[in-house]
C-alpha cells in the first residue's frame, strides 16, 4: 500500500513538473477599444473660404478615420488625421475620440484624452437648400464661430 502511494505520489510530482515547464508563458494584454464614426458625418465634405476661393479644406470621415486636410493657395497638407483603429501611444484606446453633444444631433469628435481646441462640435444640417456639416466652434472671447462643409 505505501508503495503504491508513493508511486502515484511521484508520477503526480513528476506530472507537474514537467507540465509547468513545458507550458507557456501567457500575457495578458487587453483589447484594444476601436471608435466609430457615426453614419450622419460620414463622407467627403469641402469648406470654401468666401474671402479667398483658392483656400479650401477637406474633410473626409469614413467609420474609423477622421482626416481634416487644406490646400492653401496650391500648398497642400494634413491638419488632423485620427483613426479609430490606431491604438494611442499612451492609452489603451484609438487616437479618435467621439461622444454625442449636449445638443439634439451634435458630436464631439477629438483626440482621445485631450480636451482641447483639438475638439470639435459637429453637426449635420441643411444650409441654403444643401447639406452641411457645421462646426460650431468660440473664439476665445467666446464669439461664436460657424465653419461650414458640404457634401462632395
């Protein structure tokens, strides 16, 4: 009888020592939180400035991407381009951040973690007949300012 219970005993310690070092080391890492565009702001949207017409600036938002682009008189660059899907460097969670207004039918859409001129307020509208994406943005004396984009 005891040696039957020191073998089983012995098989058993064997048992887990060779399985704990023949398994492998696991980390855990969490999942990544991927951010949407809400389907009203979606699309190519253009801003022309009336007081210079060869200033114009590009908003394209597809589901995970945000991307403000301008041309200023032939010289063209990208001002902001967020992505839903891209993790940020100091969060667990995409650059993109997007989070329904206080008002009925507006979106705050930033960078995540940062509240910041970087912030926007947008809404989808229809403005002299066409729909718009308006921008409802303060100067800093807290004039409102109103920048307007329509559909491409």
């Amino acid at each position: 009888m005891k040696m039957k219970w020191l073998v089983s005993m012995m098989a058993v310690t064997a048992g887990l020592a060779l399985g704990g070092s023949v398994a492998p080391e696991t980390t855990a890492q969490a999942r990544i939180h991927y951010t949407t565009m809400p389907k009203s702001l979606r699309g190519t949207w253009i801003s022309a400035d009336n007081e210079d017409p060869q200033m114009k600036n590009t908003l394209k938002i597809t589901k995970y991407v945000y991307h403000y682009k301008f041309n200023n008189h032939g010289k063209k660059g990208t001002l902001v381009k967020w992505s839903g899907k891209k993790k940020s460097d100091y969060y667990n969670h995409s650059d993109l951040s997007v989070k329904k207004g206080k008002k009925k039918g507006t979106w705050r859409v930033g960078w995540y973690g940062m509240n910041s001129i970087f912030n926007e307020t947008i809404k989808r509208v229809k403005y002299h007949g066409k729909t718009a994406l308006v921008f409802l943005d303060h100067f800093g004396d807290g004039t409102p300012q109103r920048t307007y984009f329509y559909k491409k």
